[in-house]
C-alpha cells in the first residue's frame, strides 16, 4: 500500500484545490476530469476496467468517443465547475475519496463525495451527497443480493468491507 500513497500523495498535490473544469467519458469505464491549479491543466484519468482499474495524470488528453451516458451528466451537474478539498484514499484500501463543493440550482455550497473503488473486477465510482446517500453509480448492485453490499440511488454507501485475517505486509524482508 505505500507505493499507492506516494502515488495518491503526487495526484493530491496537484488537483487538491483545485476546479474541475471539464468532464468527459473516453469508455464505457474511462473518465477524464480535467482540473485547473496553481495556472495550469491536469488531466485526471479515472478506469475502472476491471482487468486494470487505476487512477492516473496523464500529460495529454486520450482521444474521447464521445459517450454521453446519465452518469456523465450528473457528474457535470453535480461536479464540474466545483472545487476539490479533500483527495484521500479510505482505509488503507484501493478506495479514493474525492470531495468537491460546488453550487447547486439554487446558488447554495453542497458537497459531494466521488468514491472510487479501484478494487479489480469489481472497480466501481460512485456519486453520493455529503451525508453519503448514493446519487448514481457507474455499477449498480440491487438489493436481491444478499452477500453482496447493496449499490443503489438513495441507498446510503458503506465502504465494502475487508477480510476479517487480512494483514497488509507495508515491508518485505529477505529471510
């Protein structure tokens, strides 16, 4: 997990704080934020693939095929044009939380939260409001399964939860 939080670490340095001026959708499992700081353009791409899920910056923009899915639009509405405050990974895990305020309809602050799960096969984001009720995701999981956590809007979102003898070895010696 370290080579993730020095990874994380470089991306909160140059998107924390600063505006998300363009969103669009490369793939089916591909966005590209677009985030203006400090004078300058990064480009923010998210995959949730589930072959090779990862969030990186890139130094150019990747051609787009010009999606237009529901979930592209409530990001533009609830996202673009709004700042980011807070770029964190969750619980040690493969889960990065970015938090943005923006205005809504009726020029009020809100804060939403974008979970991204870069967790393999079952990579996921997910849009919720600031009290963690769930807007949309790019997955969803009905209720009908039981051993599964229940992804769905208007469902409050639980972090999926980690093997109970789960150790996370952070330094690996030579025996």
């Amino acid at each position: 997990m370290p080579e993730e939080e020095e990874i994380l670490s470089l991306i909160e340095k140059d998107v924390n704080n600063g505006k998300i001026v363009k969103i669009s959708q490369i793939s089916n499992e591909e966005f590209l934020f677009v985030v203006r700081n400090n004078n300058q353009n990064y480009n923010l791409l998210i995959s949730t693939h589930p072959n090779m899920s990862y969030i990186n910056l890139t130094s150019s923009k990747p051609e787009s095929n010009h999606i237009t899915s529901n979930l592209l639009m409530l990001f533009r509405k609830h996202l673009e044009n709004g700042k980011i405050v807070s770029f964190s990974q969750q619980n040690n895990d493969r889960i990065v939380l970015m938090e943005v305020v923006n205005r809504d309809d009726y020029f009020r602050n809100t804060t939403h939260r974008l979970y991204i799960e870069l967790i393999g096969r079952a990579s996921n984001i997910i849009l919720t409001n600031d009290e963690d009720v769930i807007i949309d995701s790019l997955k969803k999981i009905p209720l009908e399964y039981l051993n599964l956590r229940t992804i769905q809007p208007g469902i409050h979102y639980k972090l999926p939860s980690k093997p109970e003898n789960e150790s996370i070895p952070y330094d690996i010696e030579n025996e």
